[in-house]
C-alpha cells in the first residue's frame, strides 16, 4: 500500500469527478500552474493532470478529472476515498508566473475551470483585482462557483445553452470583461486547445498579454521523451519542463491538436479492451450470484 491515499471525492457530473489526496510535502510544495503524472496501478500508464488546489494545512492536493480515456474512466470507477494511488509524482513544470499585473482576467473552460482556480486565488493574493470567467455546456455541468466568488473581485459565467450566466462560449464573456475594463492587463486562459485557441484570437486585437497553459502528450515528465513537444513562435519547447505555460499568442495550436489526435486508434482500442474485460468480470459475478442463489 502506498501514502497516497484518497481523503475525498466528489462527482461533479457523470465525467467529471474531484480526488483529494494526501501528500503533506507535496501539498507544501505546489504552487499555481504546476501538474502531477499520476499511476493508478504497477501496470498502469502515466498520465499527467494539474493540481486544481492544494491545501498545506491538510496536507492535500486537489485534482479535477475527466474521464474519457481508459485510465481516467478506470480511475473514476477505482479511485474510491480510502483506496491509494499507486505513484504520485510531482509538481511539476514551471508555476505559473504571479505578476504584479493590476487587474487580470481568468479564463476556464470545462474541465478547465479547476486548475485556473489557483491561478485565480494566486493573483488576488498578489493584490490584483481579478475577474473569473468560467464556461460549462449548462447550468447542471457548473462547479465551483462559490469558490471563484470567494477570490474573484467579478464572475462572469458562460454556459452553451444559456442556462446559467450568458449564453455562449468564454470569448462571449472575455469580450464583455474587456468592454467594461479596457484596462485589463493580463489575461490566463486553461481549457481544451481550441478554447484556448479561441481566447488567443480574441484578445490578440487588443493587445492584451494571454497566457495558456499547453497539457499535451506526456510521458516522461523530464523532457527527455520529446513526447510533450510544442511549437511556440519559431521554437520547439517542451511542455513538461519549459511550461506548460506559455504566451497564447505564440503557440501553434494547429499542430497541439494535430499531435493530440495521434494516437486516437490505440487510445480507442484501450478503452474497449478495458470496457470489455469490465463486462466479461460483472456477466461472471453476476453467474457466481445467481448459482449461489440457486
């Protein structure tokens, strides 16, 4: 057994679920933008998510996942309060840079949302005035809410379906952020690369500083695999150990989202491998039930 045991989770939807675990130094450690590489098991693969908060008092780190691959969808049915991950390495990657930016505009789209939490609450600490803009497909989908309040000066809050806040994506609410506070002067976007694709292209006429943070294919975490490589104006860095954040208005997320869909036939097969043992293991319980019943 392993220290790295699951204190809390919560369910935010039927994808997205919340791990607290334990790890004192690591919790002492972390700062805003970093991430982790994660094993559920001795035979599992490596896969890299950002710290959504971490708690130095309890001695915790707060991670936000979605499932939609083999593992994740393997950690959402496995990872129950009490069990242990098997490696939790980290933090990792360069914290985000804290500026002494006055007024800031922190964007986070869907699962996003988690790991811009930090980046907000870091900038309100440094004494800047901060406005959330966080966006959901509906009213069902949002979480957090009450904790960007507790840290964000404004929340502006976009759903697809306009359930909730205003109706459209988080361009729709950066652009009204810009309106009222043609001041703004730093903006911090985290979310799937064409909405933060999307937030590059809409702030870039205004000139406004926009920081992303780039989560692509990692295995290795030191650099050395050149598995995490990205291009940001006319050089290649490496997510893993020059990032993940780097200037929106440099990355080439043409190519981010091409490399992502490299190995979308083997992350296929995976996932039905897994899926279909899940079943062959329930059709057995349940023939064992019934001729135990019998």
């Amino acid at each position: 057994m392993t220290n790295f045991e699951i204190v809390s989770r919560e369910d935010f939807s039927d994808v997205t679920y919340l791990l607290e675990i334990r790890h004192p130094m690591m919790a002492k450690a972390a700062k805003p933008g970093q991430f982790v590489i994660v094993m559920l098991n001795e035979q599992g693969e490596r896969i890299p998510l950002t710290i959504a908060d971490f708690d130095r008092e309890k001695g915790t780190i707060t991670l936000v996942i979605q499932a939609v691959g083999k593992t994740t969808r393997q950690m959402q049915h496995e990872c129950l309060v009490g069990t242990s991950l098997y490696a939790l390495v980290g933090p990792m990657g360069v914290p985000s840079p804290i500026s002494h930016a006055k007024k800031v505009l922190c964007v986070g789209g869907g699962l996003g949302v988690a790991p811009i939490f930090p980046q907000a609450r870091g900038h309100k600490e440094n004494g800047a005035y901060v406005i959330g803009v966080v966006g959901f497909r509906n009213k069902d989908l949002v979480f957090w809410d009450e904790k960007f309040r507790a840290c964000c000066d404004e929340l502006i809050i976009c759903t697809d379906d306009g359930s909730l806040g205003i109706k459209g994506l988080v361009t729709a609410g950066i652009l009204q952020a810009i309106e009222k506070h043609p001041d703004i002067d730093e903006v911090v976007a985290i979310g799937p690369p064409i909405m933060m694709k999307g937030c590059a292209d809409t702030t870039r006429p205004f000139k406004i500083k926009t920081m992303v943070s780039l989560n692509p294919l990692m295995v290795d975490g030191t650099g050395m695999c050149g598995g995490c490589r990205v291009k940001i104006g006319d050089q290649v860095k490496f997510a893993c150990v020059d990032g993940p954040d780097f200037d929106g208005h440099q990355v080439d997320f043409d190519d981010l989202m091409l490399r992502l869909r490299r190995y979308t036939k083997k992350e296929r097969k995976a996932l039905d491998h897994w899926e279909n043992k899940c079943r062959l293991k329930k059709d057995v319980e349940v023939s064992i039930e019934s001729a135990n019943l019998g």
